[in-house]
C-alpha cells in the first residue's frame, strides 16, 4: 500500500478512486483472482507496448473453446476474412466478460479496470476527469466535494448564472477551506482520515496474516472451530487492523482512538465508493471462487 497521501489527492476524483481501490487489500485480491481464473500471468503482461500487445494476442488465440463457440455463432458469415475478425471480435467479448461485469459491480469504467487486470497498468487519466457528470441519480451518487446546481426543465440561463455565482461567494463558507491546501479538480479538508485510511490498509494485510498463522498453529480442532466461527465476522478483521494501525500512527490506544481511526477509515471507502473488506466474499463468489 502507498502511504504517500499526494498519490492520491494530486489527481482527479476518478483517478484517486482507482489508485485507492488498486492498492487495497480488496483490490489486489479481487485482481490476482480475476487474472487466476482467466489464465494470466500473475502481473499481467509485462514488457513494451508491442510485447504486451502479442502477448495478450497470443493468449486469446490460446482460447480455443471459446473461438470454436464464436465460429458456430457467426458461420453464417460466409466471407472468410470478415469472419475471422468477428470471430476474434466475439471471442474477446467472452474472454473478458468476468472483467468488465466486475467492473460494472465495482462502479469502475470496464476499460480502465481491464487495462489495469491485463497489463498492470495505470492510465495518466480517468475517462472522467475532463467531463461534466450531467446526471446524477439514487444509484449514481455524486460523491465528490464541491457547490452542486440543480438544473431541472424549468430551469433557464439566467437561474444557472445566479446558482453560479452564488457557489463561488460561499464555496469557501461551506467547506471551511481558508488557509488549506487544493488538489486538482478537489479542494480538500485536512487529510488526516485519508492518512488513517491508508494505514488501516497496510495493516488490514499484517492483521490477517497473523491471524493465518495463530489458525494453522491451533491444534485442538475445537478451538480451530471457534477460531473459524469467529472469523466470520469479517469487521473483525477491521477492527484488529484498526488497533495496529492506532499503535503505527502513534495514537494513545484508547477506545476513543479506536473509533476515530476506523470512523475515518469508513469516512474515506464512503468518499471514494471503495469495495469493503465484508464484500470480498461476494466478489470472489461472483468470479466462481
């Protein structure tokens, strides 16, 4: 996990929100099994552009069960070269749909999250970041910190020049922001709960291991029972890393310090839409895990 706090706030929304999924401990599960169960090299292919290219090239060609599909799906097409470029077209569809679908669960743009499964790469931009988000809805929640106008039917020019001009007089008002630093495209508060965040991470992965290892000694199958019931309770796992995270930070470990450390946790995996370490289980049942 990188704790260098500007990786994620020099950059826009969308950017951050990927780099902070692709560094959690959700994240790297969920992408080291998406690359198991389809066959990948466990860091994506590597090499130039061109290597990577013929790589994944030669890996789709490999799929031979998935090409003969599409070749009895499309055999109406009588024209040969038309047909192999289909059928190629139709076989990468197939190839990469557990990718994309997770994607869509993820609430990541399918494209972005399939460069980042394949090649290990991460863009220099998010498809979002130099777009008006012009629709917002119950399940597409605008999560970002600004002035947000309502703009209905009814409303006219001159009512989005007075809205404007009203959220640039108060902007500072609403967010207490005099005398703090901006990123691009977000003006942020302190950073502390991102700090806690990213720590709880680190130590979410040195909690679990511990854990592995204290299950593994456990010789009395009674006492491995309880310990495995107990492990059902993933918040749990939260809350231990929660109490190494408070002692990395330098915190008093203190129930109070406890509770804010994992309330900013939770404050930040809200602010980003981030997967939470409870919904791993689903995403590893959604792949066939």
């Amino acid at each position: 996990m990188k704790l260098d706090i500007r990786y994620y706030v020099d950059c826009s929304y969308g950017l951050a929100r990927l780099r902070l999924f692709e560094h959690s401990f959700v994240g790297m599960r969920v992408i080291t099994a998406l690359r198991k169960k389809l066959g990948l090299p466990q860091d994506g292919f590597s090499g130039d552009r061109f290597e990577r290219l013929e790589k994944y090239s030669t890996w789709i060609r490999s799929k031979k069960e998935v090409i003969r599909h599409a070749e009895g799906e499309l055999g109406h097409i009588t024209k040969i070269e038309e047909k192999q470029k289909m059928v190629l077209r139709r076989a990468q569809e197939d190839v990469l749909l557990p990718i994309n679908s997770l994607a869509l669960s993820l609430k990541l743009d399918p494209h972005t999250f399939e460069t980042l499964v394949l090649y290990n790469d991460m863009p220099l931009s998010y498809p979002d970041d130099d777009i008006v988000r012009v629709v917002s809805y119950g399940g597409n929640p605008i999560q970002e910190p600004g002035v947000y106008i309502q703009v209905t039917p009814m409303t006219q020019k001159k009512d989005v020049i007075k809205s404007w001009q009203y959220a640039l007089v108060h902007y500072k008002k609403f967010f207490h922001l005099k005398g703090r630093k901006k990123q691009k495209g977000v003006s942020l508060v302190e950073h502390d709960d991102l700090k806690h965040y990213l720590v709880v991470e680190q130590c979410l992965t040195e909690w679990l291991k511990i854990q592995n290892e204290l299950r593994n000694n456990l010789k009395d199958k009674k006492k491995h029972e309880i310990a495995k019931e107990d492990r059902q309770d993933l918040d749990r796992d939260v809350y231990g890393a929660v109490g190494l995270a408070v002692s990395r930070l330098g915190l008093t470990d203190t129930k109070e310090s406890r509770n804010e450390v994992r309330n900013d946790y939770y404050k930040v995996i809200d602010r980003y839409q981030l997967p939470r370490y409870s919904w791993l289980p689903h995403y590893l049942r959604f792949l066939g895990l």
